[in-house]
C-alpha cells in the first residue's frame, strides 16, 4: 500500500526518509518487530539479539502515526512478535495527548487481524527527566491505561517505567543522555527484559 504525499508532507522529511528505508529492506519471514519512535529507532537490535529483529522506530513519531504506516510493519511476514511503545513525542508535544490508548487500540487491532499467530507486547511509555511535562502522575495514568489495553488483547506488558525511574518517578540520570534519549545503559536494560520475555514465550 503506497503512503499518500498529503501524509508525508505531513509527517515531514525524517518520517519520509525512514519509510524510504523501510521500503528498500528484505524482510525476513517470521521476524520480531519492533515498532515506535526514536526511543525505538536508537534500539540496536541486531547488537543484542542477532538476526530476525526488524526495527520500525521513527524518531518524532505520535502514537497516529503508526496507522499512516501500518503497511510497513511486516505484518505480511507473518511475525513472531510486535513489540509496540510509542506517546512520548504526543506527550512532550502536546500532540492528542489524550488519544495515545486510542491509537495504539486501532492499530494492535489492525495488527492481530493481519498477523493472528503474531505475539503481541506493549511496553510502557518510560519516564522522562528536566522537562515539566509530562509529569511522573500523567504517565502512571496513562501506563496504567496501556496496561488494561494488554489485558484486553490478551497482549503482555513491559513496564519498562519501574525500571528506569528514581526514587521521585523521574528518569534516572544514568540511563538518559539528555532526559528523554536512552543511555547505552538504558538499552542493556530494555534489552534484557526483552530477553526474559522471549525466554518466556520459547521465542529466545
């Protein structure tokens, strides 16, 4: 399914570029994806987990934006795993704040009709830290929000928030290189609770 110019004009030059590139990779059959923003675009997979990983993060993107480009998520490579975070950017932004569980709703929806056999996870919107929003309450409540939407699709939660946050729900410093971005420590983390989970589910 081709992207309409009216959506890339208005998803901007980055967000082309990335669906160029999308478009141009071999996918391999039955891989694990994993899709969201630039906290998921700086993810490298291959380093942690070798082969079959595929990466569709596009830095910038809003939880909508992922219906834009819901041709491009290997759904017809028929997936092992759709790992999903995405809201940051739409909370740091103010971009339909409000509307995060919404989206993603529609497109694990979309997702689990394309690619039935595909384990499904959403993992948790992380903490942030020296920026006034989103506050440490707005994004319990929303995790919280994500966290219902696992149970209804019979989808697991990664709740990467617990494990990134200090003492006071911020972003712990170590783990951040400018209060949002991901440390190379951050990652070790992600990572390795992206591992029990595949060691859960005989996927590692």
């Amino acid at each position: 399914m081709e992207i309409s110019r009216e959506v890339l004009d208005k998803r901007g030059i980055y967000w082309e570029n990335r669906i160029k590139v999308f478009l141009q990779e071999e996918v391999p059959e039955n891989p694990i994806v994993f899709i969201g923003d630039s906290l998921t675009e700086r993810f490298p997979l291959e380093k942690y987990f070798g082969k079959g990983f595929v990466n569709r993060g596009i830095g910038g993107d809003h939880a909508d934006g992922l219906w834009e480009r819901k041709s491009l998520l290997c759904l017809d490579k028929n997936p092992r795993a759709l790992f999903f975070m995405i809201g940051i950017n739409d909370l740091l932004f103010n971009y339909k704040r409000d509307e995060i569980p919404y989206h993603l709703d529609r497109i694990i929806t979309y997702a689990k009709e394309k690619a039935p056999s595909a384990k499904i996870v959403i993992q948790s919107i992380c903490p942030v830290r020296n920026w006034e929003k989103p506050t440490p309450d707005e994004l319990n409540k929303i995790n919280g929000e994500l966290q219902d939407l696992a149970v209804k699709h019979g989808a697991s939660f990664l709740n990467l928030f617990e494990l990134f946050a200090d003492e006071n729900q911020f972003l712990k410093e170590e783990l951040t290189i400018d209060g949002v971005h991901f440390s190379e420590a951050a990652y070790d983390i992600w990572a390795e609770e992206v591992r029990k989970w595949l060691k859960q589910q005989d996927l590692g």
